[in-house]
C-alpha cells in the first residue's frame, strides 16, 4: 500500500488527484492521527504525564455533571379525569393560552407544560398541579 505522507497534503500525488479523492486518504489521516501522540513520546517527554492529563480531562465532565440543576422543565405526566376542568383553567393562567390549547395540551398528557424554570418557581408550579390532581414530572 502507497500511502502519500508529504504535509500539507495539499500537494498532488503520484496519480495526479488531489487528496480528498486519493483512495488512501483517510486511511492516511488516521495514521497520522495515531502517530500524533507517539511523536511527542519520541521527542524526550514521557508517557506519564499524557497520561495524567487524559484522565484529568475525562474527570471534568463527571464533576459537572454532580452539580445540582437550577433550571428544571416541567412534565405533565398524567391527570385526574375528574379535575381536567380546574386544571385546564390553572394551565391556561400559567402560560397565557387559550381554552383550545390549554385544553389540547392537558388532554395530549405526556406533554412538556414549561423549560428551563428556576428551581423555585418550578417547585411552586408542580405543587400548585398536583393539588389539582396532576402527575408532574422535573427533568
């Protein structure tokens, strides 16, 4: 297998195509790519430190992801038949719709009612739904 190693590969190969329609291309780009690490080995530095520092980078995300939201989306989940009306009308008063489409989205349940709600105010919210026989969920 002839692969085209001249960087930057926006010279020619021996076929006369330009990179992207070289056959070998990508397999060329992945080389190189796993290459890339061993390079910096060669050059004095030791394995350890990359090491370490792929960890370090894998650890970040799981810290942010032990972070307490403080924006919730409020989920209509399911409601009691017998207090559709009284929550239709508290729909209607949270969001400002019309009969029509409070009604259309208490009767479509499971349906995203708010997003991106402050912690309390979601709180308040899902407290007020469920008086009136709703099953609410915060994601």
């Amino acid at each position: 297998m002839k692969l085209n190693l001249d960087w930057p590969s926006v010279k020619r190969d021996d076929t006369g195509s330009w990179p992207p329609a070289n056959p070998n291309w990508f397999k060329q780009q992945e080389m190189m790519a796993q290459l890339g690490p061993m390079m910096g080995m060669m050059g004095g530095g030791s394995a350890a430190p990359a090491t370490a520092t792929v960890a370090a980078v894998e650890e970040a995300p799981k810290e942010e992801e032990a972070k307490e939201k403080s924006h919730y989306d409020i989920e209509l989940s399911k409601f009691d038949a017998a207090k559709k009306i009284a929550l239709i009308k508290e729909i209607r008063g949270i969001l400002g719709l019309g009969l029509k489409e409070a009604k259309e989205m208490v009767e479509s349940a499971p349906v995203w009612i708010k997003k991106e709600v402050a912690k309390e105010d979601a709180d308040k919210l899902v407290a007020k739904l469920k008086e009136l026989g709703a099953e609410c969920r915060l994601a």
